[in-house]
C-alpha cells in the first residue's frame, strides 16, 4: 500500500472517531442541558407538580412537591406517588391518576386527604406513546387552603349578616310589643289602687319592660344596628363593670391594676356602647400560655390645656375632658405598625378594634395608641357632659310638664296597637291626635288639614317611606313644625346624624311615656 495512502486513511479514521466523539459529548451535554432545563420549567410552576410513569413511580418532582413534602429530588425519585400523598399502600378510589390510566382522559378531584391538613386540588394529564397508550401523568396538586380559607370566611360572614338581619328584625318587632306594653302600663297605672301590692306589682312591670328592653339591645348590638342611647354616665362604674367580666372571662392568667380618679366628671355616653368599647380593646388578644397578663387602668380629668400639649389643637371645643388609660401587656405590635392596629381585621382575626374606635368616635371622643412588642397602651378620650351634676350621678327623671296646651299632633305609626294606644295617651294629655299608617297617608292628612299641626310624632322605619323623608317633606312645607322621630332599629333608610343635623327630636324604643310627653313642644 502507498505509504500515503495509508497515513491518509489513518488521518480520515482518526478524525471520524473525533468527530463521533465530539458528536457523543455534544449530546451528551445538550441532553444534561434539556434535563436542566425541564427541571428549571418544573421549578417554575406554582402547584406541586410530579412527572409518574404507568405504575405510579415518580420520574420527577419540582421544587413546591419537594418542598411540601419534605424530600429531597433523590429521595423522592422512584417512589409511589400514593404512599407519600396518602399514606396508602394504593391509589384511592378517586386518584385523577388511576382514572386517567383506565381510560387516557384527563381528570381532576378535589381531595380532603391529598396532604395531612391540606385540602387540594388534584388534576392528572395523561402521557401517551405514539400508539395512543398511557406511559405516564403529569399530576398537579394545587393547595386549596387559603381558597377553603376564604370561602369559610364568606360563608361565616354571610351567616353573621343573615343572623343580623334576623336579629335586627326580631328586634325590631319586639320593641314594638315592648313599647305597646309601657303605653298599656301607663293608661293602667292610674287606675291601680294605692295598695303595697299594686306597687309591687307595678314595679315588677317596670323591671320586666327594662329588662326586655335590655335584651332588645343585645339583638340590636349582634345585628350592629344599635342606636346610641346618650345619657349622663359614670365612666368609673361602667370600667368596673368592664374589668370584673374580662377578670371571669380571662380566668386566672391576668391581673388587673385598677387607679380610678375622685373627680372624674359624669361623660354623656351609652353605657352598654361603652361596655362594648372597652370588652373588645382588651380581649381581642391573649397572652402565650403560661404567661401572666397585665391590664392597669388609669382615669382622669383632663383640661384643654392638657390637651393642647398632645397636639390636639384647635379642633376641639372649649370642654373638659376624660382619659381612661389601659395598658395590656398580651397585646404586641411593632411600632411600625402600630398606626395600622385600627384597620378592621389587623393582627387579630376580628373587627372589635375598629368597631371600639367607632363607638369612641360616636361619642364626640377617640382613641390613642402606643406601644411595641413589650405591650401596647390604649388611651380613651371622652367628652365630659356639658350639663352632668357631680361625678357619676344620673340625670334627674323629666318632669312632667305643668299648663301645657293641647297641641295639634299628626302621629304616623304602621304597627296599629302602638299607634292606637300611643294615640290614646296623647289624647288623655288633652292633644288632638290624627293617626296615619304609613308616609303617605300622613302626607295626605296633612294637606287635608292645610297643615295645621304643631308636631309630627313618626316612626323612622315604615313600609312606604321613612319617617324622616316624610319630616323633610313636612318641614320643607312648615318649617316651624315640631318634630319627633321614634325607632330602636337601624336600617338603610336610618340616619341618626340626619336626625341630628336637622335638629329633629329623637326617642328611642320601646320608649317612656312620661319621656315622650315631656318631649313635645308646648
């Protein structure tokens, strides 16, 4: 042979087994390259997701499945898909997996058991050979937790506006009853002798209506539809109050210091609002178990001077006022965030911050806020009563009105017993009295007679319009007429700042006669 034939050959065979070499670690590269790459796109997605072949062994997993389950890729790699998902020795009856291999469609159930205490989504794509036969699954698991979450939220939210509505309703309806019974009460009494027992069973009457009217509240609180009841109150006693429920409810992990001032005005407010204002500062947290919980309490005068020294400003009117300060060592937050602890559903899982901040608002007041990880203190700001007597005293019952003249009165009332009987008192005080069961016929009445009334008495909810559209009707035609609204309900169609602002009277039911009467106009 040609000697340079032969070193060429050797040249040509050298260089072929180069090149196939070369070829060999290219693909071998690009092949680690593409599994690189499949595993990145597995890493990507969202929901746990595992690559199984026909008899559930798991080829792949990406980082959320391997992450879930607390595996590394090698543990994971080879075992069945069931044993680590449910714990079984065999898929369960509706495994989207099983279901896909029987019949090579794609499925997806909802499985309770997919994890131990994760509700989930699992969905399984079945892979297929060129023959159409089933090789494997992609099989996702999307954690339904904060979806279930959400919709037990809803459904929680939905059940408490339902039961509200009810609450509301039933409340409505009650007070009703409970105001026909004082009016009855009151045309009763006169006709009492003056025996001990008659007085004793009067009083009985008297408690019972109280009591009921008591319970009236507690649906109006429940359904958040509570008007507020305004009086000269003792701001020591109802804190005391507050402070011996929290003590029973909290049990014997708390403490609670107490340092009430001696000359703490009487501050104009709704005692069982109040109640409510101080119950949901201070138990919408608990302490770590175990762990002693502190509540000291401080009250004070402050003047507006005292005030002025916060920053408060020019925005506040020249009078006195209350500080309750509570400083709660179970409730933390870090101070940057502390402005937030208002917000409705911050840190804690409920609204009772933000309604007490409302309830401190509806009452001409509000509340500060310091405070970090050690404990945060609460500070209560509260108008003293402009008119309040010596600390902690009640207002001094109304006094029936002495030479009154009869007035002309247009009473619109849809709950016929009320209305008749609430009538019948009016007119037993010496006033002419024409009675309407809705807006309308009020309206009808009043044009009848050219408008010569003096006062309008009108419940504020009634079927057709609310009796304070018909008082700005009424009014915008006589503005000197005197007018009376009357509700222990709130609904869409109530306004109390309304009611306020345009200087309508306001009583709330089931309402005193002797209250009633004393409100007109003589």
């Amino acid at each position: 042979m040609n000697p340079l034939s032969t070193e060429i050959s050797a040249i040509v065979f050298l260089s072929g087994a180069a090149a196939s070499g070369f070829t060999y670690l290219f693909f071998r590269r690009t092949l680690s390259d593409a599994s690189k790459n499949a595993d990145r796109i597995l890493d990507a997605l969202p929901d746990m997701t595992l690559l199984i072949d026909r008899d559930y062994n798991i080829l792949n997993a990406n980082r959320k499945a391997l992450l879930i389950l607390g595996l590394s890729r090698k543990e994971a790699l080879g075992r069945k898909c069931y044993s680590l998902l449910h714990r079984a020795k065999a898929p369960p009856a509706n495994c989207p997996c099983a279901l896909s291999r029987a019949d090579g469609y794609a499925y997806t159930a909802e499985l309770a058991d997919a994890l131990p205490g994760m509700p989930a989504e699992a969905s399984s794509f079945p892979v297929m050979d060129d023959h159409g036969a089933v090789t494997g699954f992609i099989h996702v698991i999307k954690d339904l937790s904060a979806q279930k979450s959400m919709e037990t939220r809803l459904f929680q939210s939905g059940k408490m506006e339902a039961l509200g509505r009810l609450a509301g309703g039933l409340a409505h309806e009650f007070n009703n009853i409970l105001s026909v019974i004082s009016s009855a009460f009151y045309m009763l009494r006169g006709h009492l002798d003056k025996s001990e027992a008659a007085a004793e069973d009067g009083a009985a009457i008297q408690k019972a209506i109280s009591t009921a009217s008591d319970l009236t509240r507690h649906l109006l609180t429940l359904s958040q539809r509570q008007l507020m009841d305004l009086k000269p109150t003792d701001l020591n006693n109802i804190i005391g109050e507050s402070m011996q429920i929290i003590n029973k409810l909290l049990g014997e992990n708390i403490k609670i210091n107490t340092e009430f001032g001696n000359d703490i005005p009487s501050i104009m407010g709704d005692p069982a609002q109040l109640n409510n204002l101080f119950m949901g500062m201070l138990i919408h947290t608990e302490p770590p178990k175990g762990v002693k919980r502190t509540i000291s309490v401080k009250t004070e005068r402050l003047t507006l001077d005292d005030l002025f020294t916060r920053g408060a400003g020019g925005a506040l009117q020249t009078r006195s006022f209350v500080r309750a300060r509570f400083t709660d060592t179970a409730c933390s937050v870090k101070k940057e965030l502390i402005n937030r602890i208002f917000e409705p559903y911050f840190k804690s899982r409920d609204m009772n911050l933000a309604i007490a901040y409302g309830i401190a608002r509806q009452h001409n007041g509000w509340i500060d806020v310091a405070g970090d990880e050690s404990g945060v203190t609460f500070e209560v700001y509260l108008p003293a009563a402009d008119a309040a007597g010596a600390p902690g005293t009640q207002a001094a019952p109304a006094e029936k009105p002495r030479n009154a003249r009869p007035l002309r009165v247009l009473l619109a009332e849809d709950d016929e017993d009320l209305r008749l009987l609430a009538a019948r008192t009016l007119r037993k005080n010496g006033h002419e009295v024409f009675e309407a069961d809705c807006a309308e016929k009020a309206l009808e009445i009043f044009d009848s007679q050219k408008g010569n009334f003096d006062t309008l008495i009108s419940d504020v909810v009634m079927p057709d319009k609310s009796g304070v559209d018909l008082a700005n009707a009424i009014r915008g035609i006589k503005p000197d007429i005197d007018v009376i609204l009357m509700s222990g309900y709130i609904d869409d169609k109530v306004h109390i700042d309304t009611i306020q602002n345009r200087g309508y009277k306001f009583i709330y039911k089931p309402f005193d006669v002797d209250a009633m009467l004393a409100m007109l106009r003589f």
